[in-house]
C-alpha cells in the first residue's frame, strides 16, 4: 500500500479533507496535495510521526516501500476495573495486509481477570472502534468518558456508549 492509497483511504472513511489532514498534521494543505500526487519531496521526521498518528500506520515504512504494516499500540486496557482511559503512543506492532483493515489500534492488557478467555496480563489485544457489538462479545468498553476495561459485554440499558470490540489477541 502506497501513502497516496492509505491517504485516500483516509479520507473517505474518515470524510475529511486536504485541508483537515494538513492541519493536523502541521503542513500546508498543497503539500497534502503532492503526497496525493505521488509528488513527495522529502518528509522531515516530526510530520512523518503526526502523520503516522492521524493514519494509524508506520508512515515511514509506506515511504520507504517496504512491505510491512503496522498499527499503533496506544496504551492500556484493564481486565478488570478501575484503569482510567489514557491514549499512550507507547510503539506500533506489525500486521499482515489482511489483518490491516481489520483493527484500528492495539491495547496492552493489564490485569488478570480474563485469563478464562485466553486473554492474560501483559497481552496485546487489536481492537477496531464501532457502535455495534453483539451481546456476549469480548470486548474494550469505554465507561463514561474515563474509565475503560475489556470485559465480556452483556448488553443492559443505557449503560455503555462506546465500544471498540477485540479482533485478535497478540502475544
């Protein structure tokens, strides 16, 4: 995958601009505009670091056409309770092309209370953010705006607003 595919990509699912990328990214949105055109000059680090964020991706490896692709590790889930909700950029964990499109992120588990599903202190788990998640699936609930954990979910009324549901657990 190119950065001009990953980027258009980007925006179509997100439905943002050149204009949003760029400000996000701290460039000018022309420049946004040559990445889109295969046009790229050279990339100074700090842009391909808020780049590789905004996208999810190891921007520098897209640059470099190599064939490996990764997604963020971005901090920490609890198999339990009591862990509030933190984005850490803590690395990237590489992924197959097929497993790419599958998860948006990775979380590091901490806690042993879902050893019973296989999922232990220290696992990586790869989560893809959505509204829908079917009652009895494992899966990262944000509680308010706080606190997150990863539990078996079982659906009861107006208690849960977010969800990311696991896909696959790395170890």
């Amino acid at each position: 995958m190119t950065l001009r595919e990953l980027l258009k990509m980007y925006k179509e699912k997100m439905n943002v601009t050149n204009d949003y990328i760029a400000e996000q990214v701290g460039v000018n949105k022309s420049t946004v505009s040559r990445w889109l055109k295969e046009d790229m000059k050279v990339m100074k680090p700090e842009v391909i670091e808020r780049l590789s964020y905004l996208l999810g991706v190891d921007v520098e490896s897209l640059i470099k056409d190599t064939n490996t692709f990764q997604k963020p590790i971005l901090g920490v889930a609890k198999a339990g309770y009591g862990l509030f909700a933190e984005e850490n950029l803590e690395g990237y964990e590489n992924v197959s092309k097929k497993d790419f499109y599958r998860g948006d992120y990775f979380l590091r588990i901490s806690g042993d209370s879902m050893t019973g599903a296989h999922i232990h202190d220290q696992d990586l788990i790869y989560v893809k953010q959505t509204d829908i998640v079917p009652n009895g699936s494992i899966a990262v609930i944000l509680i308010g705006n706080e606190e997150v954990t990863v539990k078996r979910l079982i659906k009861k009324e107006g208690l849960i607003n977010r969800f990311l549901i696991l896909i696959n657990m790395y170890k």
